[in-house]
C-alpha cells in the first residue's frame, strides 16, 4: 500500500511543466482579451505591481492604454506565441508575435490588405502565487514591406 501511496502524493503534489506552460499560455491570452475588451483594469490585473514595459513604470503603461483605447473606437489583436522557455522555477519568457488593427483580423493569419500594426513582444512573467503575471515586455513594430 505505501508504494502506491507515496507516487500518487509525489503526483499530486508536483506542478509538471505542461501545467506551467499551460497557465503562462492563458495569461497571456487573458491579457489579448482584455485588451481587446479595452479593459484597463482587466489588464493590470495581470501585471505585477512593478512591472516595467519598454522602461515605462506601470502607471505610464496604464496611461498609454488610455490614451490608446481613447484613439481606438475597436482593437482586435492576434498573438501568436513564438517561444516559450522557462529560464528559472517562477520565471517564464515567452516571445510573441503581435498583430494589431481596429477590424477583426482572419484566425488564419493572412494580414494581406489589412492595416494592421506588427509588433514583435519580448515578455517575462513571473509566478504570483499559483498565477502567472507579466513582470516585463519590451516591444518593437516591425516594419512592414
């Protein structure tokens, strides 16, 4: 009885890295939903209290999303996660790659015709608790040919 006993607590007590990738994977799409809700306080919901973004503090960032919404009558985003590695325990970085526009974009990826921005995201998240939240970004529009 304790051989089978002690696998089944090591299971349950261990987080396996399909389970990290898999909560890193949704955090990242709960942040492309809330902003594409244009949901400010949605959006800092996962972000941690010092997160940094291209060296603008968090309330820097949270006015830039302001103004940003403000501009925007609708945001649509598609994300594709590029890489996602995990460098420590309670780190993951992961490189997206973004593209932006006011109209609804194809699930196919085909941005033929469309205005949309493109933007390459370089983001680390870092465990809070049992979530994950972004800790820093760093981000560059690709210039489109």
């Amino acid at each position: 009885m304790r051989r089978l006993l002690l696998p089944l607590l090591l299971a349950a007590c261990s987080k396996t890295p399909v389970d990290r990738e898999a909560a890193v994977r949704a955090t990242v799409t709960a942040i492309e939903e809330a902003v594409e809700a244009r949901d400010i306080d949605a959006v800092v919901e996962h972000l941690t209290a010092d997160f940094r973004a291209n060296d603008e503090r968090l309330a820097d960032v949270r006015r830039l999303l302001q103004l940003h919404f403000l501009r925007q009558g609708s945001i649509h985003a598609l994300v594709r996660i590029q890489s996602l590695t995990f460098p420590a325990q309670d780190r993951a970085a992961v490189q997206l790659s973004v593209a932006v526009a006011g109209t609804p974009l194809p699930e196919d990826g085909l941005l033929d015709g469309l205005g949309a921005d493109l933007i390459d995201v370089d983001l680390l998240l870092a465990r809070d608790g049992e979530a994950w939240k972004a800790h820093q970004a760093k981000w560059a529009r690709r210039p489109v040919w």
